[in-house]
C-alpha cells in the first residue's frame, strides 16, 4: 500500500510539475468549453489511495443544486494559480471561497442565473518538510491542520453557493508575502476563531500569494527555534516579503536573557538579517491591542514590547505596521461593550458543541480579524509598500469608522472548536 500511495504522489507531483493545468468539472456546464477536464462525481473523495476529490465533509448530494463542500487535490509543495467558473446556468447564486485553513479569496459573490464568473487567485501548500534531514516541529494540535497536510484544499462556500469548474496549476511568478507571528496571525481552522493573516488574502490580485506560517503562542525566538522560519526562506524568492508579528507571548518569557531589547530584539534581528539574505523584504508588525479596558479606557498591556520592535526596525531601516495603535484606536471606537463584537465573545449554545460562554480578550472572531485586516492592508499603503499597487477593491481603512458589525456577512465554516488558540 505504502509502494502504491508513494507511486501516486510521484505521478501526481509530475503531472502538476509538467501541465500547464489540471481541470476538475462539477457540472456540465456548456458555457466553459474546458477541454481535457476531469469529470467529478459525488463518489469522487479525496483519500490515501486518491489524489483528489471531495473531502472532509459529504458531497454535495446533487452537483447542480450545491451545498457547501471541500475538494482537495494532492500536491507538492509550492504556490499554485487556482481558477474556478462560479456560478450556475440553472440558478441565482452566492459564493464564497476558501483555501487551506480558512484563508478568504472570494468573498460573497453573486452571480445570476446563466451567468459564470472566472475568479483566478494564488494559493501557498506547505507540509513540515523543510529539506530530506529537517522537518519543523509543529505541534500536536497543528497534525490536523489543513495548512500542513499533503494536499491544497478549495472550500466552497456561501449562502447559495455554485461552482462549476476548478482548475489548479503550479505558479512561479506570484510575489510572495510570508506571515510569522502568533495566534492573532495564524490561519485558524476552527469557528468562531479568526485571524488578521486569513482575512488579508482577500484583498490581493493573483500576482500576489500570502504564505502563513504563524502558529498560536509562538514567540520571535521560539517561530525559530522549531523551524518555521527555516521553512518560509526554503521557499522564499528574491523580490518576496516577511511580516512579523510578535509581542504578545514575548513578553511572557522569563529566562535569563529574556526580554524585550535582549532576547526579543535579538530574534528581530536573525528575522531581517536572514530574510534579506534571501533578496527578500522584511516588515514588522506591533502586536494587536488586548481588549484590556478599565473604567471605559484601554490599559497598555504589552510593556515595552512594541517599543523595542520599534526600535529595532527603526535602527535596520525596517517598515513598520502600527497594529498597536490602529487597534488600539479600533477597540476604543466600538468601545468597552461593543468591542465585544470583535473578539471571541459569545454565550453557551451559540455554536453546535458549545457548552460555556466564551469571553476571550485577545483572539478575534471573523468580524474583528477581517476589520484588523483592513488595518494591516491602510498600514502597507501609508508605508507606501510596492505591493500596494495589487491591491483590489479596497481603498483604506479607518479604524475610527470601522464596519458596522450587524452588516457582516461569514459563511460559517462546518468546523467548531471550543478550545481557545494557545497564547493570550
């Protein structure tokens, strides 16, 4: 069995490696015209034995009339363009689509009945192997993970969704944006969990691919020592970036050593040193405000740990994305209550399983990680970032004027967890 899987994942690695594309049909849809498309049936599923098919969840019981559903495709890893033909000859529709852990690349789009919509975007699949002797040490909880799996995972989502095509084929031309950082960046499987690095995804053009290597409760120093960092320079390129995001488990570190213009300054630095050995662009990101209010005003609860990061960029030339204060500024408009609305904050029974209130300070739900999103997207356009320029449908982000929450619109994901992230 194992001879028969490892000659499947060589097939499919040279197929991938030499298409221009492989295309998976749902429905028959006249309109594409898609030559050398593979038909999928619901028996189709994504298994040890299979390269792809649906996954996770069951397939939808009548490809025309969809529901939700997963399609994984196995492959090596690396970035890759993803094309799908949204939309329904026989129906209105509202399609939302994910990759991987939860990453958002189309968001709500309506089509009418007979018409298809092409969306293109670039996906990022990484596994823990960093070369044949390393692996990173990813932990326990992450072995189930749909960032670190074998496969790169479609979730098709939205309140009346429809796709009748998808077509995947490995990119070399996108520029790559790596995320490093705790549980305020990471890609977050689980609802009602979200983090500012899925939601940034949605913003950018298919030149650009957001690579998420964040992980809950990792420091600066510790995201290096178990090889995350080694593993996003394996696949850096000339002409990428890395953001950083730390300071919110950091300032917990109390070895000899330890702190924030010590140990903490000290890992910035192997950051910048090592990404711009690999021609690569290095930004920092000042961690997220607590929701830590006292009489009706935010209290500082990072001590000088968004100082020193400050200090360090500003001594290497490195941009920084104010995220301290933006959120700070964002938490204090929606204030002691309604700041609320933007983190995990909601009552026993909201979600299947949920047994206790959740009344979490730090992590943000879908609502708070899509409007810090915004504030990361304002930042890189005040700092004047190249990257900019790929930016779509977006204009910048006040967060003294944020969207009001009763008008946000997310698709539950069929993934509840009610253990909260690591870190705090």
């Amino acid at each position: 069995m194992l001879v028969k899987r490892l000659s499947m994942m060589a097939a499919a690695m040279l197929l991938l490696v030499n298409a221009s594309a492989q295309t998976f049909s749902f429905v028959p849809e006249k309109k594409l015209r898609l030559s050398h498309a593979t038909a999928v049936s619901a028996a189709d599923r994504y298994s040890a034995d299979t390269d792809y098919g649906f996954d996770f969840i069951a397939s939808p019981a009548n490809l025309a009339q969809q529901t939700p559903f997963f399609f994984s495709l196995r492959v090596p890893d690396g970035n890759y363009r993803v094309t799908l033909w949204l939309g329904s000859s026989r129906r209105s529709a509202n399609t939302t689509v994910r990759a991987e852990s939860r990453r958002l690349l189309v968001e709500n789009l309506t089509t009418r009945k007979g018409e298809l919509r092409k969306v293109s975007f670039v996906v990022n699949k990484h596994s823990p192997r960093i070369n044949e002797q390393r692996y990173v040490r990813i932990k326990e909880r992450e072995r189930t993970k749909l960032n670190w799996d074998d496969r790169l995972t479609i979730e098709v989502n939205g309140t009346a969704p429809a796709c009748a095509a998808l077509s995947i084929e490995p990119d070399t031309t996108a520029t790559t944006i790596f995320l490093c950082g705790n549980s305020t960046v990471v890609d977050q499987d689980y609802e009602p969990w979200a983090s500012w690095g899925q939601m940034v995804t949605r913003w950018f053009s298919d030149r650009v691919c957001i690579a998420n290597f964040a992980e809950s409760g990792e420091t600066a120093s510790t995201f290096i020592q178990v090889g995350r960092l080694d593993k996003a320079l394996s696949m850096m390129r000339p002409g990428d970036y890395l953001v950083a995001e730390f300071g919110h488990n950091d300032q917990k570190q109390h070895r000899p050593g330890d702190g924030p213009y010590y140990n903490f300054a000290t890992a910035l630095k192997t950051f910048i040193d090592l990404t711009r050995a690999k021609g690569a662009t290095p930004l920092f990101a000042t961690p997220t405000q607590r929701r830590a209010f006292t009489n009706g005003a935010l209290q500082e609860t990072h001590g000088e740990y968004p100082e020193a990061m400050r200090w360090v960029a500003k001594r290497e030339g490195v941009p920084v994305i104010e995220l301290h204060e933006l959120t700070r500024t964002l938490f204090e408009t929606l204030g002691e209550e309604g700041s609320k609305r933007a983190l995990v904050h909601y009552p026993a029974g909201t979600f299947p399983g949920q047994t206790s209130e959740f009344k979490d300070n730090t992590h943000f739900n879908p609502y708070g990680a899509y409007e810090v999103a915004k504030c990361v997207l304002t930042e890189m356009l005040r700092l004047n970032i190249p990257l900019t320029s790929e930016l779509r449908d977006f204009q910048g982000f006040d967060p003294a004027h944020p969207d009001n929450p009763d008008t946000f619109q997310w698709c539950d994901s069929p993934f509840f967890e009610a253990l909260k992230p690591d870190g705090n």
